[in-house]
C-alpha cells in the first residue's frame, strides 16, 4: 500500500486534489474531519479545549463552536500551538488507525490530506509528501468570496500557517494551482498515472 501525505496551506486546493485523487480509486483519509469527530467523541479532548479557551467558545447547544475558536487561535500563536498541543495527539491515534484499517483491507493507496502535516511531524505516516500551493492573491480571493472573509482575516489565517516556500521543501511532489480546475485535475491525473506505475512495479 502507498501512503501520500497530501497537505498545503489554507485554500490552496488540497480538497480538490483529494477529491480527483478519490475519482481515480485511492481512499482519502481527511485529518479534518478526524478533528471534528475528535471534539464530538472525545470528552476529555472537549474537556482540555474548554478549560484552556472557556465557556466562550460554545454554542447554544453547548457544542465547541469552531468559528468561535478558529477567531482566537488564528490571531495568537501561542493559542494555536496550545490547541494543537491537545488536538494532534488524539488525531494521530486516529489516523493511524485509519491507515492500518485500509492496510488490512488490501486499499492500494492511501491519501492522507491534512493540512498540519508537516507541522504535527505525521511524515513518518506516509511515503510520500504531496504539497498544494497556489498564489496568495487567489488563496485572499477565495478565503473572502466562498468563506465571507474580509482581507485582514485572510491574511491573518495565511501568516498564521507554514510559509509555502518552506512547505515545500518537505515535498516530494508541489502541484502548482495557479490556473483552473481543469488544469488542476490534468495535473493530479498525470500524478496518478505514475503512483499506479510505481505500485505495480
């Protein structure tokens, strides 16, 4: 079974590369998710998020509000590195999981997207690092047109995140999203044409 690591900053277009990845036949494993069901399933994971950010972070129904803490962690260092101090470890348990699961299974091929990656030191989980990048003026683009940001948000969520250019230097492979998606799904069916050759050989 290949494992690739598929991560990239925020709106750079891991989610449609992991989306053409899943048309061509591999599993996605999405780290996202893992930490959305890790705040619902965990209560001592619940529990630490609340104590070290407060009551404030809840919704109406008692629920963590992910906006809420997403506005307060993207706006101080510390409070992000705190959050992913009580997050990773879990989410690794899971996703490690997960992957041994499809191994069992007899699953080809394996895409991990997961946008900390590199910074939660999860390569040891993959063969091989697949990194996104797009130009920031369209990463602002779609931060403010599909998710309401203003441009001061968005530029807080980009600096709040790896620099690209040191991103990719974990790569094994960058696919440049700078142009549409077609361009884009061309790209990542060419990518899968040699992850096939390779796990056939």
């Amino acid at each position: 079974m290949i494992v690739i690591g598929l991560t990239g900053g925020i709106a750079s277009g891991k989610s449609a590369v992991s989306e053409v990845l899943s048309e061509q036949g591999a599993v996605v494993v999405d780290a996202d998710k893992i930490g959305h069901e890790a705040f619902r399933s965990s209560t001592d994971v619940r529990r630490e998020v609340v104590a070290a950010f407060g009551n404030g972070i809840l919704d109406h129904n008692e629920e963590i509000d992910r906006g809420k803490l997403a506005d307060i962690v993207f706006n101080d260092p510390e409070a992000l590195q705190q959050l992913n101090s009580i997050m990773h470890p879990m989410m690794r348990k899971i996703v490690e999981q997960r992957i041994e699961e499809l191994r069992g299974q007899g699953v080809g091929v394996v895409v991990l997207e997961a946008a900390l990656l590199i910074e939660a030191n999860w390569t040891d989980l993959v063969d091989r690092v697949w990194v996104v990048a797009a130009p920031e003026s369209d990463v602002i683009d779609r931060l403010c047109s599909q998710k309401g940001f203003n441009e001061e948000q968005a530029r807080a969520r980009i600096e709040a995140q790896m620099p690209a250019a040191q991103r990719s230097k974990h790569a094994d492979v960058v696919i440049e999203n700078e142009s549409d998606l077609d361009t884009l799904k061309k790209r990542v069916e060419g990518l899968w044409r040699g992850v096939q050759l390779s796990e056939n050989s």
